[in-house]
C-alpha cells in the first residue's frame, strides 16, 4: 500500500536530512518551504531523492550501481536492486523516484554500516552544482 503524497514527500526529506547528517553537516535548519537548509553556509539541502542533478553525483561519487528486474511498459511492477537495497516500483510515484530514493537508502546503509569513508562536509561531490 503506497502512502499519501504527502508522507512520501516527508518521508523523502526525512531520507535526505539523515544522508545529509552522515555526510557531515550537523547544522539543518527546519524550512517549510525550501523543505530544509544545510545551516552550513546557508545553502539549500540536496534534493537526492526528488532530482536527479542531485543524485547522479552520489552515484558516481560512491560508485552506486542499479540493476533493474521485472520492467513492463508502465514500470509499475518493477523493481530496482542497489548493492543491498531493493526498491518496488508500485511504493513510489515513479520508477525515477525509486531508483533515486534506493540509491539514497543504499547510501545511508554504506555509511552507517561503515562500508564507506565519510566525507567531510565541504566534500562538493556529495552535493549538488
């Protein structure tokens, strides 16, 4: 059962700010409309799970990879494996989405489970630009 609109959105800037901290910045600011602000340098938090610009460095930058099963024409049935995480199609708006918020969580599992260096928070490829 896929949930509401707008708990997914939460549930993706909940996933955002957790990367964010693992990534080095400890100072998050709480903005309704930017949907959060790295408090270092006052700049907006990546939109890893929601933009791609935004993911596509994580994945190059830690060497992510995706490997995609089940496809049919709407995507809606597929599924995405990235190292350790598997991410159903039919839980998020779009495959895209998907692929985005497993390439995030599967980050998060590497450096919490101390499978990656962590970068210090000036790292400029974990962000976007």
């Amino acid at each position: 059962m896929r949930m509401s609109d707008q708990e997914y959105f939460r549930s993706c800037i909940a996933k955002e700010r957790h990367l964010a901290q693992l990534l080095g910045h400890q100072h998050i600011e709480e903005c309704y409309e930017s949907a959060g602000t790295l408090w270092d340098n006052n700049q907006a938090l990546p939109q890893w799970t929601r933009d791609w610009r935004a993911c596509g460095p994580l994945m190059t930058r830690y060497g992510i990879s995706v490997s995609l099963a089940g496809m049919s024409g709407s995507g809606g049935d597929g599924v995405a494996r990235i190292g350790s995480t598997t991410v159903h199609f039919s839980d998020h708006p779009t495959p895209d989405r998907a692929v985005m918020y497993g390439i995030v969580k599967e980050l998060i599992f590497l450096l919490e489970h101390h499978k990656l260096p962590r970068p210090a928070a000036t790292d400029h490829a974990a962000q976007p630009g």
